[in-house]
C-alpha cells in the first residue's frame, strides 16, 4: 500500500524538486500539490521538467480536505507562514516533514534571534525532530514532525559531526552556494545575471543557519564551540561547498581522521568519504549524495570540505530521505539517483 502525500507551497524551487522526486517514488503516491496562486494549472506548466509526466494540478484543500486524503505532508513554504499551516496540520493528525525554518531551533528565544520574528506555535517545538538521518535516524523513525535541516547547514553538519565530541573554540566555514538557494523570485542581491561573473559575500556572521548547527554540535557533545559563517554566492545554479577549519580537544593525524570520517558515515547511505580527490558540486549536483574530505592541519585541527546539491540533499531530498524513515520504508527509497559526469 502507498503512503498518500501532499506537498505544501509546492511552485517553488523545492516543491519542484519534492514533485521530481516523490513522482517516481515505488512508495508513495502524490495526492495535492498546493498552491493558491496557481490553482488549477498543470504541475508540468510551471516545473517544465515534469510536463507529460504527470496529470496532476496545483491545488488549494483545506486543512480538513488534507486530513481526509492524505497520511504525511511535505512543507516547502516561507519561515512563519510554514509553522502555522504545518501546525493546523499537526492538530488534524497529520505527519510533517517541514523544509523551513520554523522548527529547526529548541526554544522560541533561540527563533527569534536567528529569523527575527516571534515564534508562531512555540507549543509545538517539544514535538520537532532534527530531521539530520546522519544522526537522528532512530528519532526521526518515529516522529510526528521533523524539521529538515537548512541547505548550508546540512553541509556543516556533515564536516562536523565525526568529530563533534572533540570540537574546542571558533569553528570557521566559508561556504559558498549556487543561485537557486535564493528561491525562484529573483532579487537584486539575488539575481543569476548579478552574480554570474562574481563571488559575494553575504549575511556575513549573521546567517540563520548558524543557530541550528551550534545546536546540534553542542548535543552531540562540542564544548565551548561557536561558529564563525561566512556564506558567498557563488556562479553556479546548483551545489553548496564548505571549507571548515576547526580545533580539537586532542592532536590528530590525517590517518586518524580519515579513518573516523570512514568509521562514522559507514551505516549512511548518502555520504561518500573521499581520500583520494576533492570534493565539488559537480558530480553530485541533482543527487541526494554528499562528498566530504578531511585532514589534519598538524597544529591541533582539522580542515574538512563537503560537497552536497542545495536543492536535493539540502533540501527535498533530505526531506524525502526522513519521508522514508517515517513510514518505515527502506531509506535510500526514490533517492538513487546518481550524478552525471562531466
């Protein structure tokens, strides 16, 4: 039997992508795309990729209408607006897998700082997962709601998570991210044309990502770590690279870090540990599958560079990944694609 899903907000970069993947999903059948604006217009008129491969029309159900033919739906709309609609659905008796922000953070202080905005249904928090599968698999099997991780930070999370436990001091990560994290609507620090000959720098130690990657290494045992963030835009459509610099309890050689990163991602599917060669966004862009490299600096730190695409194991496809787990179905489900090389 197939597991009924609708995807909520789904006109924009991430909705396309949760349509690209779950159409073709062996598990799952998609049941509403919704969009107000767009009620009534063929997925394919406005994802070009999926036109003749579908019938199914955009669409705006009620919240009961949701509850009535659906078992888990899939938030892909705005910080705020997300908790409330996802909230209702909750309440109706819905799972969630929610793409925004709003329940990334533990407490409604730690919201406000990083998305400036009051929390909508801090009551709900309590009930959240981390949707991050590389270390919450077991909690996210069994929850009502997951909050999947921003772009950049699952990107962070993996270059940190084998050694989390072991992290002292500033944590420093330039990382650098394709046009289409930016969403479909184009804006003047945005737009592809403006940035296409350049690398820009932006949000610059204020990004809201910081927020939930500081939470999630002090849960897995980090001790005095803060996160010094850099984001740029970067020419590229698609893909996150991350280049971290971080400091160690204890002095490590390259051997010894290779063969924790090793050792750490050996159970996860998605994660690919190079030795050999570096990772870039090429090879895994449009997949659900990350690269990352580590090395010893020889003065107490490590220096990690992790590969993901933005729009698939940063954002859909990681959602889709925690969709597996909650309706106990295998976790690589509708998820091996591979990459194209060139």
């Amino acid at each position: 039997m197939t597991a009924r899903v609708s995807i909520l907000g789904a006109t924009g970069y991430g909705g396309g992508e949760l349509l690209r993947l779950l159409l073709a999903h062996p598990g799952v059948s998609v049941v509403h795309a919704t969009s107000r604006s767009q009620a009534g217009t063929p997925v394919g008129r406005v994802h070009r990729n999926l036109l003749g491969l579908t019938d199914l029309e955009f669409s705006a159900p009620s919240i009961a209408e949701l509850a009535a033919s659906s078992d888990v739906v899939i938030g892909a709309l705005p910080h705020g607006a997300s908790a409330e609609t996802l909230g209702a659905c909750l309440d109706a008796g819905l799972k969630v897998v929610d793409l925004s922000g709003d329940f990334r953070l533990r407490t409604p202080a730690l919201y406000q700082t990083y998305y400036k905005a009051v929390h909508p249904r801090p009551d709900l928090l309590d009930r959240a997962v981390y949707g991050c599968p590389e270390v919450a698999r077991d909690a996210i099997r069994s929850a009502e709601l997951v909050a999947s991780p921003g772009c950049f930070a699952t990107a962070i999370n993996l270059a940190l998570l084998p050694l989390a436990s072991s992290l002292v001091g500033r944590v420093q990560v330039v990382g650098m991210t394709g046009s289409s994290g930016s969403g479909a609507e184009a804006s003047e620090g945005t737009h592809h044309p403006t940035r296409a000959g350049t690398l820009r720098p932006y949000k610059v130690l204020t990004h809201q990502h910081v927020g939930e990657v500081v939470q999630l290494a002090l849960q897995q045992g980090a001790t005095d770590m803060a996160l010094d963030f850099t984001p740029v835009s970067a020419p590229l459509v698609r893909g996150i690279l991350v280049v971290l610099t971080a400091a160690l309890n204890a002095p490590v050689n390259t051997e010894q870090v290779e063969r924790t990163f090793r050792e750490y991602y050996a159970s996860h599917p998605f994660v690919k540990v190079l030795t050999s060669r570096e990772p870039e966004c090429a090879s895994i862009a449009a997949t659900n599958f990350a690269e990352v490299r580590a090395r010893a600096t020889g003065d107490g730190r490590v220096h990690v560079v992790c590969a993901i695409d933005n729009l698939v194991k940063g954002g859909a496809g990681q959602a889709v990944q925690s969709l597996n787990l909650m309706l106990g179905l295998p976790e690589r489900s509708g998820l091996e694609w591979t990459g194209t090389w060139p």
